[in-house]
C-alpha cells in the first residue's frame, strides 16, 4: 500500500508540474531558499554557540561595519523578519502619504465636478 501511495503521489506531482510548470518552478525555488536560508542562520548560531559567545549579538560599544555585515550575512530569515517588520510599520503611512497626496487631490476635483453637475440639475428643476 505503502507503494501504491509513492507512486500516486509522484503521479500527481508530475502532473502538476507539467501542467503549471512556472507554478512548480517557483514553489521549488522558494522552498528551496527558505531551507537554506534556515541552514545559514542555524549553522551560524550554532558556530556562535561554540566559538564565541561574545558574537552572538551586534556591537553596541563601537561601531564597526565590518562586524555588523558579518552578524546580517549569517541571519537571512532574521533580516527577512525585519524587513517585513519594518514594511508592515511603514505600509498604513505610506498609504495614507499616497492617499493624502497624490490620490485625493484627484478624488476631491472629481467629486467637484460631480457635485457641480447636480447643482445645475437642481438649478434646472
């Protein structure tokens, strides 16, 4: 049964993959990422773990660029992490910049006209 599985398993695989080939390619690629993005970061912390633990968090004494890239290069999903944070906070402003700014003045000239136009259809009445 066991047997059985495999195969139908590897047949529905197959099947999706030629079915939606760059579905297929872009799942693989990003798992395939992730896994070692999470194989980098893991081998780092356990070297600092080993080595020095003096490392195991960027300098705050002093600052050298040097050592900092280092601490981001061994941590991809820790700067993934970050990044996302640091979208998610600057999302609702960048929102309300884009709505404010650039959108409303179009919305507020649009909605001008349009209550003109029912101004003069009450004026005609």
């Amino acid at each position: 049964m066991s047997l059985q599985l495999k195969t139908v398993s590897s047949h529905y695989i197959r099947q999706t993959a030629q079915r939606r080939p760059i579905t297929s390619f872009v799942a693989t690629a990003s798992l395939t990422a992730f896994g070692y993005a999470s194989y980098i970061e893991w081998k780092a912390d356990r070297k600092l773990s080993e080595d020095d633990r003096n490392l195991q968090s960027i300098p705050r004494n002093h600052y050298d660029p040097n050592a900092i890239a280092n601490y981001w290069e061994q941590r991809p999903i820790s700067v993934a992490k970050r990044v996302c944070g640091i979208i998610s906070e600057l999302g609702p402003v960048a929102g309300e910049y884009v709505w404010r700014f650039h959108c409303q003045p179009w919305v507020g000239a649009k909605l001008e006209r349009i209550a003109d136009g029912f101004r003069d259809l009450r004026g005609n009445l």
